[in-house]
C-alpha cells in the first residue's frame, strides 16, 4: 500500500497504524504557531474520488514568515496559493479552489454595494439607486469623466505585438520598469499566472486577454481603487468615458451597452440588469506575486503598442486624499477614510466586505472561516510591508478567499500558522 493511502486510512479509522509512519504530520518542520493538532483521526471513511482538486508539479515553498494554512483535523499545511505543502493531504497534492474575490477602496464598496455586510460592523444602509426602463439607474448620474470612449485605450492595442486576443506578455525575469512593492492583479489560468500591474491599468484600465480557450477581461478603476477580472467568452470591453458613482463605465464590443465594473451589471442597453461572471483575482504586489508565481508573466511595458510612462502615477495625490473626484449618491459612510481598502466577496446576493484596517487591527496574519449562505469560504490575509518606492502608499496586503469545502474530502478546518 502506497504511504499516502495507508496514512488515509488509518486517519479515517480503517486502519491502526503504518509501519514506518512519522509519529507526527503536522508541520514537517515548519514552525505554526496558533492552536494545537486535533486528538484523534476523524472517523468515517474518506474517499479520494478524481474530481478532488490536485496540483501539478512541485508546491511553492512558503517565504520565511508567510501566512500558511494549518488543516487542524489531518495536521496539514496549505500555502497561500492553496497548495498542501506538508502532512497527508500534500502528499496527494491537494489543491483547495480560490473563490472570486476583489478589492475596493471604501467610498466604492459603500455607494456600489447598498445593505452589504460589513466585517466586524454593521451592514451598509440599503440604497435603490431607481431608475428607467432604458437604464438600471438614472441616466443623467451616467456622467462622463472627460475622456472621450476609447479616450483610455483598452489593452491590447489594435496593432500589438501578441497573437490576436493576447495582451503582450514577458517571463518575470525579463520585466523591466516595475517597482517591487506596486500592486498588481494576479490571476491563474489554465496552469498559467499573469500579472497586470497598477502602472499599466492606470493608463488603460481594462486588459482583455486569454490563456488557451480561457478569455477574461482584466478591469482596474484608478477611481474606486476596484480590481476585477470578468468572464470574457461572450464579450470584450472598452472604456466609454462615462462614470457610475465615481467609478469605471464599460462598453462592450459586441452590443454597445453599457456595464457598472464594481455593480457587474449592465447599466443600459439590450442586457441591461444582466450580471457579468466574474473570476478569481488576487491584488498584491509585484515581489510577493512573483514569489508566490515564481513562473508568471507579465505585461510587456515595452510592447504595449502605446507611448506610456508607466512610472508615473497620473493621478497626484488622489490614493492619500478624501477627494472622491465625482459626486455619489449615497454619500460614502465615513466609518474608514475613503481610500481604506476592502476586500470582498460574495455569494448569491450576500456580499461582505472585509476593511483592511479592521484585519490589520487583528495582526499581521488572519485566518477566517466564514459562512456566505450555505458556503463556507477560508479567508487568509496577510500585511505586507508599505515599501518606500511605490507611489500607491495604502493597504500592502495578500488577500485570498478559497472554498472551505474540497470535493471529494471530509469538511476541513483552518487555523493560522507561520512558516519559519
């Protein structure tokens, strides 16, 4: 009997011990701080049918000091990417499934999301924004933002230098113009990981991109601070110049109507109150990406097919501010400076956001288990460093929502833990 399905057994009860097993399997000699293996093996059966979610390859050893997460029923340890790194469930390479997830800064989360649920306060006041049979909400608080459709130009250019549909991309060795400590969103796709830096979507805001047969669009709003990644099988996006609630207006390609990036519907047109599907993303910076990603690409600066200074931030003062720029409707709630970030998730119609300050106010790693509805979801986060060469000063984090629940696998419990 292989090692991994005899230590299986003898965790489902099938079995009394194995010869040659490791008196312990938690840990495998990293150091977890936080709470104490559970006494005995869960009892029942346990079996590993192929649809449980594995991995490929070796996992990504965790940074000295990263945020791990500690299984406290089979002893095992799961990276940030979700891989089990040590104890039983590594040996078989689980992989636990990333829910989608975004980040916003407050006033976005506070005037898009009406009657959201706040962590660790109470929920947003309801809002019914009204509006027309023409338009989900009036038309005249559609307004434009200065530049003209198109005036940001999506990515990739018309005339880029990648195959159709790509955004120009290079291996992480060969980027050149990037700061370690700017944020970037990250995504993985298909065995593949992409970073699209803030530098690039301040000046384009949206990157519609694919890997293999998976076609997504990458949306950043500099405004509301609102990283999202949205299903792109059916459409692609462009800017259209126009703002909801200080935040980004999307057209797309394929109808012309109008999209909310942070309400995910469409505003007016043929589709309008149409949700759009959207994907795991995660926003970190540029050095823990890589780190975690140590194979990811990246945009291009130098192929992006425009005349750009993506060093620059084009928006002064804006990040640090209370300037919100446009009007809102509701007025932000001033419970955090506009600018804090939240991270969100959803499930169905229940949303919640999670205020950096408030996870930062309960240390530097945090581990929740929450339930949205009949799901479980395991939020980990972890503060990063402000770095001191990033024109983005607030809310260096890695954030990440997976599924508590792994097909195929008893229910699995999780608690923080430190790698040394």
């Amino acid at each position: 009997m292989k090692p991994a399905a005899c230590k299986l057994m003898v965790l489902a009860g099938l079995l009394g011990a194995c010869s040659n097993d490791p008196k312990t399997l938690a840990g495998k000699g990293l150091g977890l701080d936080g709470g104490t293996r559970a006494d005995g093996p869960p009892q029942g059966s346990w079996p590993l049918p192929a649809e449980t979610p594995t991995y490929a390859g070796a996992p990504v050893a965790p940074e000295p000091g990263d945020l791990v997460l500690r299984e406290t029923v089979t002893g095992s340890v799961f990276n940030l990417r979700g891989q089990a790194i040590a104890g039983p469930l590594a040996e078989m390479s689980v992989q636990l499934v990333q829910r989608p997830s975004f980040t916003s800064y407050w006033f976005g989360f506070a005037t898009l999301a009406g009657g959201a649920e706040v962590f660790g306060g109470e929920p947003l006041a309801p809002f019914e924004p009204g509006g027309t049979e023409e338009c989900l909400v009036p038309k005249d608080e559609i307004r434009s933002g200065g530049p003209p459709p198109d005036g940001i130009p999506s990515l990739p250019a018309p005339a880029g230098g990648a195959p159709s549909g790509e955004v120009p991309m290079v291996a992480a060795e060969g980027a050149t113009g990037l700061a370690e400590d700017g944020q970037v969103l990250g995504v993985f796709f298909e065995g593949e990981a992409r970073a699209y830096p803030h530098s690039v979507l301040w000046w384009h805001e949206i990157a519609n991109d694919r890997i293999g047969a998976r076609r997504f669009s990458v949306t950043y709003c500099p405004l509301t601070g609102s990283g999202l990644v949205f299903d792109g099988a059916l459409v692609t996006f462009g800017t259209s110049g126009r703002l909801y609630n200080s935040n980004l207006v999307m057209y797309d390609h394929q109808s012309e109507a109008l999209w909310s990036q942070l309400r995910r519907q469409a505003l007016c047109g043929p589709d309008r109150g149409h949700a759009l599907g959207y994907l795991p993303v995660v926003e970190t910076t540029w050095r823990k990406w890589k780190a975690l990603y140590p194979d990811t690409k990246v945009v291009d600066l130098r192929r992006t097919g425009y005349e750009r200074n993506y060093a620059r931030y084009p928006y002064g003062d804006f990040q640090s501010s209370t300037d919100v720029l446009f009007p809102t409707r509701p007025s932000p709630e001033p419970r955090f400076h506009a600018k804090d970030l939240v991270f969100v998730v959803q499930h169905g119609a229940i949303v919640r956001g999670y205020p950096y300050p408030t996870l930062d106010a309960m240390g530097e790693h945090v581990v929740l288990t929450a339930a949205l509805g009949e799901r479980e979801v395991v939020i980990a986060y972890q503060r990063l460093p402000s770095g001191a060469t990033s024109s983005e000063p607030r809310g260096k984090a890695f954030a990440v929502a997976f599924e508590a629940t792994v097909r195929g696998l008893p229910a699995l419990h999780f608690e923080r833990g430190t790698a040394p």
